[in-house]
C-alpha cells in the first residue's frame, strides 16, 4: 500500500507541473498535436504557446529581449518547465539565462542559439538583413529576389511579413554561446542525429558548456523529432522530470 501510494503522489505531482511549450519559426501548430496528446497521456499537462509575429498576431519588430519579457508574462511568479524546440530552445534559454529563479527545467529540442560564421550561415544573415532593411528597394524584379531567397535557403523568410522579416534577423544575429555555462537549470538536450538545420555539433557544444545538462541523440531523426520520433521525445522528457 505504501508504495501504491506513493507513485499515485508521484503522478499527481507530475500533473501539477507547470510546463510551457515553445515551438519553432512556423506559422502553424498542427503538427504538435500527436506530441501533445502522448504527454497527456502520461498525466503532463503542457501548454503550447502562440508566439507573437508566428502564431500569434503582431504589428512590430521584436527582438530577443522582448521575447524574453513576453515569456516571463507567460510563466508568472510561478517555476515553469520550459520545453523549447529550434527557436523556442532559443527563446528558453535566453529565459533561463535571465530569471533562472523562474525556471525549473529546460528541454531543448534541436535547439537554436548558437551563432556560426561558416559561408552559407553568413551569406543568410546577408540576405535577412538587406532584405530586412532596404526591402523592394534591394530589386525591383520578383525573379532576382527569389534567386536570393533560394541562395540562402530562406523559405521561412520569405513566408514572413515585414516586421517579421526584421525579427527574423534580430534573432539569428544573437548569440548565447559565451553565456551557456551561466546556465544553472536542469538542462535535457534533445537532437536529431541527422539535423542539417541546428548541426549535431550544436548538441555537443550545448552539453558541454551547460554545467547540469544531459543529452539524448535520436539516430535517424532530423530537425524536428518530436514530429517524427514523438514516442522516444515523449519517454525522456518524462523520464527526466521524474
């Protein structure tokens, strides 16, 4: 009877953890459902956030810092769990790195936030940010715009409206590479092995320069592996906060 009781406290307890999900640069969260309704089911109660300029409406340039003080509207005065996937991992752990007093885990999936300097990632920061200032005034012709586009790989970018286009750039031109070993919260890293967007060597820095931190590899997953590997992602998360 002990024992019983005790995992029913356990479960219980799992249930009341505030755990706030932040998804990556889409304007969509129908693919998170599947994900979601498994953390359900083993008595987690997560909350998908809409993100201001993605899922949510905006008519402003934001930066990292306002993001940061938008999520800490979102967590209150209460610990949260923060799970944060490509941009969303981004987002948490400049959160975590500010009021770390409001975070009690972090799990980062295929996570953003690590600044490179190799060609291809500066010829994008090249594109986001003169596309981002000068606009229609950069060409006037559809076809060379879409050349710059398909150069840099920047599918998302070109989906996304003005001030988002900004956003875009404000983001990707932070980097929380020298800060990560301020970070004091329990850290889980979740990559896909076969990521091209957030390297695996990401994964590795992150595990490295983040004091507390565990990783988990998913061979043959890719960016997103709680779309593709949902059962796996679901099974440590849980594994972790118990």
């Amino acid at each position: 009877m002990p024992a019983r009781e005790g995992v029913e406290n356990k479960t219980e307890a799992m249930g009341t953890m505030k755990i706030l999900i932040l998804h990556g640069w889409s304007y969509s969260t129908e693919k998170w459902e599947p994900f979601l309704n498994l953390m359900k089911g083993k008595d987690l109660n997560p909350q998908l956030l809409s993100i201001p300029g993605l899922t949510e409406p905006t008519n402003r340039v934001w930066t990292l810092e306002d993001y940061v003080e938008w999520l800490k509207e979102k967590v209150g005065q209460r610990k949260a769990i923060l799970i944060g996937h490509s941009n969303g991992g981004r987002l948490a752990l400049a959160f975590a790195l500010k009021y770390p007093g409001l975070t009690k885990h972090l799990v980062l999936i295929d996570s953003a936030g690590i600044r490179h300097n190799e060609l291809p990632i500066r010829l994008k920061r090249f594109v986001f940010k003169s596309l981002a200032k000068f606009g229609k005034k950069l060409t006037t012709s559809e076809a060379i715009r879409s050349f710059f586009y398909k150069l840099a790989r920047v599918s998302d970018y070109r989906e996304a409206g003005p001030e988002m286009r900004e956003t875009m750039a404000n983001l990707i031109s932070a980097d929380l590479t020298p800060d990560l070993h301020k970070i004091t919260t329990p850290t889980l890293i979740i990559w896909g092995r076969e990521d091209k967007i957030t390297p695996f060597s990401d994964a590795k820095l992150m595990y490295k320069l983040i004091p507390n931190s565990r990783i988990h590899i998913i061979k043959g997953a890719r960016h997103s592996p709680q779309f593709t590997h949902p059962k796996e992602v679901c099974a440590k998360i849980v594994e972790e906060l118990k």
